[in-house]
C-alpha cells in the first residue's frame, strides 16, 4: 500500500505548500519509540492491527502530540488501521472509489485520505460532504473547499509554478538567450 499512502498525501500536497520526500528511513522504529534512528519528527508512519475499539476504522496522530510518550516520542504523524469492526470480526478493506456505506467494506483510499489529513494536522469538521467529515459515508476521494482551506490554513498555498507560454516564462527564456549568445560572442 505505499502507493495509495504516496498518493493521498499527493492530493492534499496538490492543493497546499507540502512536498512529499517519499519513503524516508527511520530505522524501523515501533510506533511511540523514543530516540528513533535517523531522527523521528515529520515521520508518518503507516501500520494495521487490531485497535479495539468496536467501529473505529482507523486513527492518526497530529503532529504534537509527540509528547504522549515523553520527550523524544516518535507517535505524531502515525496513521493506524484497524483490522477487525468487532472481536474476531474483520472489516472487509476495499480500493473501490464507489464503496457505498451500510456493510464491512470500507474504501482504504478514502480512510488513508482523511487519517492522513489528521497527520497534517487537520481535525475533523462538521461540513457534509468532506474528507475530514468524522463517519465513513462511502467512498470520497475528492477534497472539499472545507478540506482544502483547513490544509492551506496550516501550510499555506502551494506556489504557483509558471506556465512555460506565460509572460513572466517567455520574458525569463528571452533573457536567457539573449545572455548565452552575449557570452558565445566573447
């Protein structure tokens, strides 16, 4: 599942200043471990196992509560599925972009979406229709104007990158050939 996890923090760093380094080596600490190899802050980390409590498909912790295993705590940023709706009764994950709500599918991609949204730093938000909405409604795999204005609210906007047939682009190329033919005369 590293690609999906690639590809939702690509969908929220779409829309805000975020730049994915990809997967970075940590030194295969356990989630919460103190002093992890290599450093430990900004690490999101992705596991599955069974949380225990009945319904909750998964959890993420936002970065700063680091310090809920002490100073040097590796937890912020962790993204945690849960294997089973119940003892002994395991949800049936899915990547279906049209899982409907009201049985044991449950669409990973939006799941990952939205845990990966409380990685950043994002909370939950009463707007229907959202990511960050707190209860699985089926599949969404689409940002919100809610969703996005609470990243960019945290990171900001992501820069525009000039259009190669811009003004600005065209201005900068004229230049720069001009420049590299003064210097070819020389």
């Amino acid at each position: 599942y590293k690609d999906l996890i690639d590809d939702v923090f690509n969908v929220w760093a779409s829309v805000a200043n975020l730049t994915n380094l990809g997967e970075v080596a940590d030194g295969g600490a356990d989630a919460g471990a103190l002093d992890a190899a290599g450093g430990h802050l900004g690490d999101i980390r992705v596991a599955a196992w069974e949380i225990g409590a009945s319904g909750v498909l998964a959890h993420a912790f936002q970065p700063g509560t680091e310090a809920i295993f002490g100073p040097g705590g590796s937890i912020a940023g962790d993204i945690h599925f849960d294997l089973f709706a119940a003892p002994g009764v395991p949800w049936l994950w899915v990547d279906d972009p049209f899982d409907a709500p009201g049985d044991l599918t449950i669409d990973i991609y939006t799941v990952a979406l939205h845990e990966m949204g409380h990685a950043l730093g994002l909370a939950h938000t009463g707007v229907f229709g959202a990511v960050m909405e707190p209860v699985y409604a089926g599949a969404r795999r689409t940002l919100s104007a809610d969703d996005i204005a609470g990243i960019q609210a945290i990171y900001g906007v992501k820069p525009a990158v000039p259009d190669a047939g811009s003004a600005g682009a065209m201005l900068l190329m004229s230049f720069l050939f001009l420049a590299r033919r003064r210097s070819d005369k020389k």
